[in-house]
C-alpha cells in the first residue's frame, strides 16, 4: 500500500502513547534489550510473525507473554517438543455422540487464538513445524478438506534454540520464509544481572495490565497503513532484495560468494511493512531509507540460503545482509530527481 493520504499529527501522537506504553511495559519484562523488545513490537504492529532465537534462559517466552498482555488479546502457549503431532496444533476430529447419532466433530487446536506462543519450535519434527504454514500466510487451517479462518489478528512468536544444541530440527526455508523478523536474543552485562537479582524474586516477571485491545489494534494498523512510503524508497528496498541474489543486478562480490538463493519477493514486502511501523515509533508520516535500513536485517538474514563457504568461513545471513547495505546505495542513478 502506497496511499499518499498522510496520518495526521494527532492520529500520530495517540498512537505514539500506546505504543509507548507498550515499549515501558516490555521494558519492565526484559532489562536491557531496548533494541529487540523495539523490533518486536515493530513486527507486531506490521502485522508479521516473530522468530527468536537465543540460548534457553534469556527470557524469550516472558518477552512473548509480557507482550500478549500489554496488547489485550487472546493468547496461547503450545510447547513443541519430538513427539508432538499436527493435530496437536491444528485441533482435529473426534468422534462424538449427537442427536443425530455418532459424528465427527471439530475439536480446535491451540492455533485458534490471536497470539500463539510456539515455544522451542525446532524441537519438533518437521511434519509437525509444517502444520503452522497454512496458518501463518494464509490466516485459515484446513483439516480433513475444511478451511476454517483463524481470529484477528493472528501471530505466531516462536522461540528455538541454536541449531547447534542437541535434539533440533532446523526450520526449512520455506517455514523461515512465513516469519516477518528472525531476532537474535543476547544474554546481557552484568549490571542488567545485578538488577534482575535485586528487583526480580527467583526471576519472576512482572504482572502486566492491558495497554491495548483488538479494537485499539486494529486502529494502530490503520494509522501503520496510512504511512506513506516513497518511491525512492521502495526502490531502494527493490533494490536490496535483487543484489541478495548471486546473478541480481548489483550483486556485491560477497553476495556471488557466499549466497547460494538470494531473498524472495517476500522479503520486499517484509521490509516495507516492517519499515512503515518503524516510521511511526519515530513519529513520521512517512517512510525514510533509515526506517528501511533499520529493519533489513532481521527481515532479509533469514530469508536468505547461504553456501557452504559461508558456513566455513562463520558468515552468517545477519552479516551478509550489513555488508549488503554498505554496497547498495540508497539513491538510484537511474532514478528520476523527483521522485529521489
């Protein structure tokens, strides 16, 4: 969406209240992660799914359940682990006596919520990881040949762990893709330890109250939508995608080296979704090349599959995708002036 109708100053300034609130309330649950507590509610307010991945212990699910409160909305939390099934996500059919004699009958699975918490998600089985992608792209489940829509707004925030820890299965491309934002969860310094030990009784969180509703939601997506993104920005962000690609016009050499499949048009769309909520946590009505950059990476690093050089070499996608944003620039020169 590219409308040029503008929010106005005071739609933008009750949005930037909530969405205040919501970041001091994140803040109360994790210490120290202003940066990732920041691009998750961005993700939120984009409307995309989340991928945090960190060691255990770094508080990825009381990130995940701190913000499920300050939004107000229905939420779940399914622990996946090897020996859960698709039926365990999606719900499934049992046979029920009825007035009108023995039947099956639509039992919904955890996924029928607002805000499901896929926690561990690599630890279950691949059958049962690709129960999740009718869900997340589509918004609807389709069991034994019916489709049933999910409620609105739906996210999915996964937690997983380093695939190098024991007993995981990596996410496929194809499920990577679904997610808006993969974020990496660091431990933190010592004085954030010191703090936590002091203000936090055996590291229990904080009871957070609602900041928000689903109506109040659906009001910060129509103010998110209402950004106006530039051309020269969206061709700025055109232009990141195609230079992911080894072959793409603009391929910097490190891109030819060590990428193998390059972002896909999701990625695009990714970043200019994501780059509208980014404008407006900074109160703009518009949609610069820094809201683009800032949220490249988290959109683009999981998006893109790496060859097996990069592996040796300890490059990962998060990296190739900075070095990726020093070689592009932001200006075309075969964009027209004006629309620069």
């Amino acid at each position: 969406m590219t409308s040029k109708t503008l929010p106005s100053p005071e739609e933008i300034e009750c949005a930037r209240q909530h969405i205040d609130k919501i970041l001091d309330g994140l803040g109360e649950v994790l210490f120290g992660q202003e940066q990732l507590t920041r691009m998750t509610l961005v993700a939120c307010l984009a409307r995309g799914h989340v991928l945090l991945e960190g060691l255990p212990g770094l508080g990825k699910t009381e990130l995940v359940k701190g913000l499920a409160s300050l939004l107000g909305i229905e939420n779940r939390r399914l622990q996946f682990t090897p020996d859960l099934l698709p039926g365990d996500v999606t719900g499934g059919h049992m046979l029920e006596a009825t007035s009108e004699g023995n039947k099956l009958v639509f039992h919904p699975g955890p996924v029928f919520t607002n805000f499901l918490l896929a926690d561990e998600i690599n630890r279950a089985s691949p059958k049962t990881q690709s129960s999740l992608l009718e869900a997340m792209q589509e918004r609807r489940v389709t069991v034994l040949g019916e489709t049933r829509d999910l409620p609105f707004p739906f996210y999915v925030l996964a937690t997983q762990n380093p695939i190098e820890l024991e007993g995981t299965y990596p996410l496929p491309e194809a499920q990577l893709d679904r997610f808006l934002f993969k974020l990496d969860v660091q431990g933190v310094d010592a004085s954030v330890m010191a703090r936590i030990l002091t203000e936090r009784k055996s590291g229990q969180a904080p009871q957070l109250s609602p900041v928000t509703n689903k109506e109040g939601l659906k009001e910060l997506f129509d103010v998110v939508d209402s950004i106006y993104l530039p051309p020269a920005v969206a061709d700025y962000i055109a232009r990141l995608v195609a230079a992911s690609h080894p072959n793409g016009v603009g391929a910097p050499d490190m891109v030819t080296e060590y990428v193998r499949h390059g972002a896909s048009p999701r990625a695009a769309i990714a970043i200019a979704d994501a780059s509208r909520a980014h404008a407006l946590l900074s109160g703009k009505p518009n949609v610069g090349f820094d809201d683009a950059r800032a949220v490249a990476v988290p959109a683009m690093g999981h998006r893109i599959v790496l060859d097996y050089r990069a592996r040796l070499d300890g490059r990962s996608g998060a990296d190739l995708i900075r070095e990726l944003l020093s070689a592009v620039p932001e200006v075309s020169a075969d964009l027209p002036e004006a629309q620069a």
